[in-house]
C-alpha cells in the first residue's frame, strides 16, 4: 500500500507533550545562592522562599498525566506551526497552592500564555519541608508544545481515486531515478546489513503470509459473508499474488540482491495492484466493507 492508504485518524488538536527535569530542580532560574544545612533564604523570615528543602514538594497525583490532560494547545499557534519550549517558574506555598506563576524563559507569546494558564490552574501540592514545617518552595517546570500535523482519515472515493490515479502511473512504468534508487539501496543496507539478510527476510515474510491465506479468508468471509465460490476465489487472488512475489524475489539471485530487488520494486507493486483490483471485481458493493474493514486497519 501506499503512504497514502495508511493515514489514521488523530485527535483535533495536537498534543502537548511534558519534559520534566530533576524534580529536586531542574531550571532553577533565580540567581544562584548559597545552601548551608538544607536552609536557603532569598528573603526575610516572614516570606522565605526556599529552592532547597529537607523534603521536596510533591504533586498529589501524576504531574505528566494533568499537564497533558489539560494544556491545549493555541488554536492560533498550530495553525501557525508555532512550537517551543516554555519555562514556568512558581511558587508552592505553605498550604500547598501554587502563586507567583511567571515566564522565566519564554517560546512564543502565545505558548507562554497557554503555560502560565495551565500552571496557575494546577490542585494544591503536598508542602515542602524543613525542620518539620511547612516552606514556601520555588520550582521551575519547561512545558514542550510540538506541532505535529493533522492527518486526516482516508474515505472510500479518495482511495478509488487513488486506486485509479496508481493504476496509470503503473501502466507508465515510470522508474526511480538513479538517485533516489541509491538512497534506497543504502537505506536497505543501513537497516539490515547485507543482501542475503533482505532476502531471506522477504522469503520468510512471503511463507508466513502464505501460511495465514486460510485463516485470513475465514475471517473475512464472516464480516464480508461470502458465499463458497467467493471462499475460493479470494483464496486463489491472495494465492497467486504472493507465489508471484516469491517467484520474483527468488528470480532475483543472491549477488547485489539488494539493488535488483529495489529494481524491482514497481513489479512488485503491480503484482499487488493486480491483487487489489481483482478483489474489487469480486467483492463489488462488499468492496467498500473490505475496504472499511481492512485497509484501513493496515
């Protein structure tokens, strides 16, 4: 199948995703002070900030599941392609309520809004501690908004359209360039090593497949409710097309079987066009299940 036949259904809105630092403070961005007997003090005694506490804050729960659960990420932004990385630095007070939520180190104006609104929006946290009271804390979180384009699910008639606009371009038999034939064979070999590695793969894939047409068409006849002759016709399509691979991945030899194969890569996708094709004139009307069932499964 082609990367076209292969889109999912997403959600409608792009995740944001959380990289968390060292919980015992990751980003401190507050200048540098120094720590004696776990007791740092930025201010007097009545409103001490600590960066440094005998025990640390804790989140009441699991601080990467809320986050991502509730940080949207901007409408405005994702249309834009705007991604980022934005530091949040805050305060968790005595009781535990977050205060003080401020940009220490900002992406985009639109990104930090959305992080300043999500922290500030945070439950309350278990307290720091020293000498077994309760402390104000500073902590720094950077919060990661990456854009990841929506993918849209494939319809029916797009994939006919597909199907046809593929058929033609087969008739064509347009090659690759040389070029990008090479960046093939070096991708090949990069990812297993060597021809006879790809080959007995392809080999082996090949059987398996083969092994499985039986069961795959008992499934098949259920959802598609065959009739017996459609039983054998769909066992015979998915037959000859994969002893037609096995015949032309063995036709192929051993020496540089890496280049011949990736030559030989537009027969192999008329092998499984002629498939696809014949089992739309089989299936007629079912097509559309087979289609809804299958190869948007694939």
């Amino acid at each position: 199948m082609t990367n076209k036949h292969r889109m999912k259904k997403n959600y409608n809105w792009a995740k944001a995703t959380l990289v968390m630092g060292c919980m015992l403070g990751l980003g401190w961005l507050a200048t540098p002070v120094m720590a004696r007997d776990m007791d740092v003090r930025l201010m007097d005694e009545d409103t001490t900030i600590m960066v440094v506490a005998e025990v640390q804050p804790e989140f009441n729960g699991n601080l990467n599941q809320w986050i991502g659960e509730n940080v949207q990420y901007p409408e405005e932004a994702y249309a834009n392609q705007i991604d980022g990385r934005v530091f949040v630095t805050f305060v968790i007070e005595k009781d535990g309520a977050v205060s003080h939520v401020r940009v220490v180190r900002s992406a985009h104006p639109l990104l930090d809004a959305e992080a300043l609104r999500v922290i500030s929006g945070m439950p309350k946290w278990k307290p720091a501690m020293s000498g077994g009271k309760a402390v104000r804390f500073e902590k720094t979180l950077p919060i990661t908004f990456k854009y990841t384009p929506q993918e849209t699910e494939l319809t029916f008639e797009q994939y006919l359209k597909n199907l046809e606009e593929e058929q033609e371009m087969l008739k064509k038999g347009e090659k690759m360039s040389l070029e990008d034939m090479a960046r093939r064979v070096n991708a090949f070999k990069e990812q297993l090593g060597d021809d006879a590695t790809l080959r007995k793969l392809l080999l082996e894939k090949s059987q398996t497949i083969k092994g499985e047409i039986d069961s795959t068409v008992k499934a098949q006849t259920k959802v598609l409710k065959l009739k017996k002759n459609d039983v054998k016709e769909l066992t015979k399509i998915y037959e000859d097309e994969i002893n037609t691979k096995i015949q032309l991945i063995e036709s192929l030899g051993t020496d540089q079987f890496i280049s011949h194969f990736v030559e030989s890569e537009l027969e192999m996708r008329k092998i499984e066009m002629d498939k696809m094709l014949k089992i739309k004139d089989l299936l007629k009307d079912r097509f559309k299940l087979y289609f809804e069932n299958y190869i948007l499964q694939q």
